[in-house]
C-alpha cells in the first residue's frame, strides 16, 4: 500500500495522508482506527471518503504510536520518543486506552507551546471513540484515545 496511491482520508475536519515510511500493517492498523473516528457529513449521498475541500488543512502522519494496553505514563513516554523522528510540519498518530492519557498527552502538547523550544507541539485531533456498546466488535478495548500531534515551527 503505497502512500503515493492512496487518496486522503477525511476525518473530523482534516485530510490524512499516511506517510509510506509506515509499514504497510502499521497503515492498516492506522486505516482501521481512523475509520472509528467521526467524519464530517456534507449531505445524503455525498463520498465523504474522496471529497477533499482545498481549505481543509492537511496532516501528513509519519509516525503511530500504538499505546493500547499501556498504563500510565507509558503513552506519554512512547510519543515523546516518536516525535524525535518527526520533522516540523509531520505528524504524529497516537492511540491509548488508558484514560489519564488524554489529560497527560493534553498537557504535553499545552506545556510544548509555553516554552522557549524551536518546535512545539498542536494537538489537531484528540477524540474518544467508545465501542461498549457495539455488542458484534470483537475490540479488545471498550474506549480509545486518539491524537493526532503535528510539530509545527513556532517562528
């Protein structure tokens, strides 16, 4: 699955491209996901998947995180090491289970803004998806996390 082939994915109010330094599983996996989150309806009928609005802003994932299954603080720990490997303007595609990890990854992104550093952090996506109620899922997780962080220049 080549990213260069693929059409972007509409979520939420941004286009998504996945990056082909992601292994083809990972893109999987991050497709599967990102089918959880909700996508912005523009009338009956209308593909929501392949209609891509010029001013909608773009988010190219370069890295995912899979914090599933993980306690406190380990997401938090896990994306502050992937972002090591995003450039400014790349993006960084995390999911936990945990529930402290939406404050904790909330906050890291909020404290990156406030200091001195070349680079900080904006959380362009942070949604909960609940599947509780979905009785035919097979999910291993109830609740999922997602954030989507881009590294952004501060100048």
């Amino acid at each position: 699955m080549s990213a260069d082939s693929q059409l972007p994915i509409k979520r939420a109010s941004h286009s998504i491209y996945l990056s082909a330094s992601l292994s083809d599983p990972e893109q999987q996996e991050i497709n599967h996901l990102l089918d959880l989150l909700p996508v912005e309806n523009d009338g009956p009928g209308v593909g929501t998947e392949t209609k891509i609005d010029e001013e909608q802003p773009l988010l190219n994932i370069k890295r995912f995180v899979d914090g599933r299954g993980l306690a406190c603080p380990m997401p938090l720990l896990k994306t502050k090491v992937a972002l090591r490997d995003v450039a400014s303007g790349d993006s960084l595609y995390v999911v936990a289970t945990d529930p402290n990890s939406q404050a904790d990854i909330t906050a890291f992104c909020r404290q990156s803004q406030q200091t001195q550093t070349s680079d900080y952090l904006a959380l362009i996506v942070n949604e909960v998806t609940d599947l509780s109620g979905n009785s035919t899922s097979l999910q291993r997780f109830a609740t999922i996390y997602h954030f989507i962080i881009t590294k952004t220049d501060s100048n």
